[in-house]
C-alpha cells in the first residue's frame, strides 16, 4: 500500500561546480525542506547528487548540510534513492556484489542494500533519522505507479546528445546485441554501465581540473545552435552555422558510421518529443504494465498546460516527467514557472488518483 502521500523529486545534482543546483541555496532549501515536512514518503528519483564531476569525497562534504537538513525532516519516514545515471555509484557496489554472488537478472524495481564504504551508506549516515532504502532501476509507488530515473531512455533518443552517441558505439560494439537491440535491464545495463564507470573514475582523478565542463557539452552545442536570435547578426550567423551546417553533417557521418538513426533536429520540441518516445521505448521493451510511469532525467517536467501528444502510451498508460532543482538558464526565458524547464517541479501521489505535478519554487526562491 502506498504511503498517504508520497512527494517525488528528482536531479537535485547537488554539489555541481556551476552552482546551479538550487537546493544549496537557502530559499529553495526551505522550500524542499517544506515538501519533506508534508509528505509521509520522500522519494528521489535520481541524480540526486552530482558525482561526474568532482571527487565523493568533496562532493559530500559540501552537500552534507542538505543531506542533515533532509534527514531531520524526514525522521521516521521512508526515503528512497532511485539512482540515476549521474550519481549510478550509490547503486553500483550492490549490483556488482549481487553480480558475483550469483543473484538472477535484474528485475526491474528492486531494493539493494549498501553495505559499509559504499557511497549510499556514507548518504545514510548523514540522514541516521531517515528509514532511508535504496532501489534500482526502479520502484512500484502503487501497485499501477511505476517510477524510474529514465536515463535508460539514452539507448532510445535520436536526438544526438553525447551520452546517446557514446551508447550508441558501446551498444554496437561492445555488446552482442544485435538488431533488436535491450529487451532486459541487463541489456540496458550491458550499454550504459560501462560509460557510467568511466565517468566516475574521471571524477576521482578531477582534483585539480573538475569535468563539469564535459559534461555540458550538449548543452553548450544546443545553446549555439538555437540562442542567435538576440545576439546580433554574429550571432544568428554562428547559429545557422552550426545548426543548419555542423549538426546536420555530424550527424549524417555518424549514421552513416552505423550508430544511428539520429536526427539532427535539436529544437526544443525535438527535445521534448525524443525524451517522450524514447522512455516509450523503454517502458515496452521492458514490459512495464502500470496506468502510470513517472520519471526524470531530461530535467523537461510535463505533462504540462499545452503540452502535446506523446505523454499517452499506446498502452495507456500515463507518462509524467518530473523535471529537475536545477538553474538551465541555456533553456529558461521570461515565462518563469509556466517554462517546462523550470525548476523545483513535484510530483505528488496519493493512494489512489494520477500523480500531481506542482512547482514548489517562485521566481523570488532562485536567489
């Protein structure tokens, strides 16, 4: 039976260099830390902690007064840590241990104990109050609700994010695959776990040169090819140049390399309509049978006011996205919490009824 009510949250990436992750900051905090208070369960579905760039040792050290903050909040009450792509590790050490151990394939909700030194007991004993589990890649909230971080969407998306190219290549030539491509969570697992334990050794070796900027990248090319409209005629020449000529040749080398198909469409509505059919994909191939699939990781919370198709399976079933706490000033403008990139997103869900998307933070909570 689910909790009376369950508050989900999701890509917190606290401790990230760029100081976007806005629940560091005091006013966003107090708003989190208002939700915590509310809900019976607390459920974070991934990237909660940023640790692609920088060392778990630093990261924790900064982020533990959120985590404390949380976990006095959160006192007697069940909080769960879906693990995501970007903090994979505080799973990582159970899945290769239940590995070794012989344990069958991975289903596709499941609890995985920490043991003492992994990274998530290190997280527990900064919220010793807290009735905290770890569960991966997903979890059932009801028995029709099945929520997940959403990052095995990467092996799907043809929209050419640096992750997806990278799966691309592993998935081609680094697993046996073959046409029909993941139909198992070991599948997704065989694609994207190599690339999430390179990512991690880098971080360990950053101390002196952290990779946050790597992994903007994509960001950083969608920002070029689509922010010249206000930036002069330099500007709106350097966009076409790069959206309507370097894209478009990039990606027409790497289909014709076999990593396709992907489309050199980066638009907003391409990002948007990708992610959709991508974690489509995902909930078929993985046989998930809920009226409801809540998950994150393209930080694009919807379904929203004048959303589109694509929210709706053909099974029926419900997507909803919870968005992210990070400040993308690369994909927010003037229309404050309305924009689906907006920060601060919730989803509530009670024992009974669909999930309720609500935007926690003001314009004034940014600063």
């Amino acid at each position: 039976m689910a909790a009376v009510a369950t508050a989900i949250v999701s890509d917190l990436h606290l401790g990230t260099v760029s100081g976007a992750d806005l629940a560091r900051r005091p006013r966003a905090l107090e708003r989190l830390l208002a939700v915590a208070d509310e809900a019976d369960r607390l459920v974070v579905l991934g990237d909660m902690i940023e640790l692609r760039e920088r060392p778990a040792n630093a990261v924790l050290e900064d982020v533990a007064p959120v985590l404390a903050a949380i976990g006095d909040r959160t006192a007697g009450k069940p909080v769960v840590l879906v693990p995501g792509n970007h903090d994979y590790q505080l799973v990582a050490p159970a899945l290769e241990r239940e590995r070794l151990a012989g344990v069958g394939p991975l289903a596709v909700a499941g609890d995985h104990p920490s043991r003492p030194g992994d990274l998530a007991d290190r997280v527990a004993g900064l919220m010793p109050r807290s009735e905290l589990t770890v569960a991966y890649p997903g979890i059932w909230l009801r028995d029709d609700v099945y929520a997940t971080h959403g990052h095995y969407l990467d092996a799907h998306l043809t929209v050419p994010r640096v992750e997806c190219l990278i799966a691309a290549g592993v998935e081609r030539f680094g697993t046996r695959l073959g046409p029909s491509g993941p139909r198992s969570v070991a599948d997704y697992e065989a694609i994207l776990g190599p690339i999430y334990a390179l990512a991690h050794s880098l971080a360990q070796n950053a101390r002196a040169h952290p990779v946050g900027r790597r992994n903007n990248l994509s960001r950083d090319v969608w920002k070029l090819a689509t922010d010249g409209a206000g930036s002069g005629r330099g500007g709106r020449l350097r966009s076409a140049l790069v959206g309507r000529a370097a894209i478009p040749a990039a990606v027409a080398a790497i289909n014709a390399a076999g990593l396709g198909p992907f489309r050199p469409e980066i638009s907003a509505a391409a990002l948007r309509d990708g992610g959709l059919a991508a974690m489509a994909d995902v909930v078929d191939r993985l046989a998930i049978d809920a009226d409801h699939v809540l998950f994150g990781h393209t930080h694009r919370a919807g379904p929203l006011p004048g959303d589109g198709d694509g929210w709706r399976l053909r099974s029926g079933a419900q997507l909803t996205n919870t968005g992210s706490w990070m400040y993308e000033d690369s994909f927010l403008d003037s229309s404050g919490p309305s924009n689906p990139y907006w920060p601060g997103r919730v989803a509530w869900l009670n024992e009974s009824g669909p999930p309720r998307l609500v935007a926690a933070l003001a314009a004034a909570d940014l600063s």
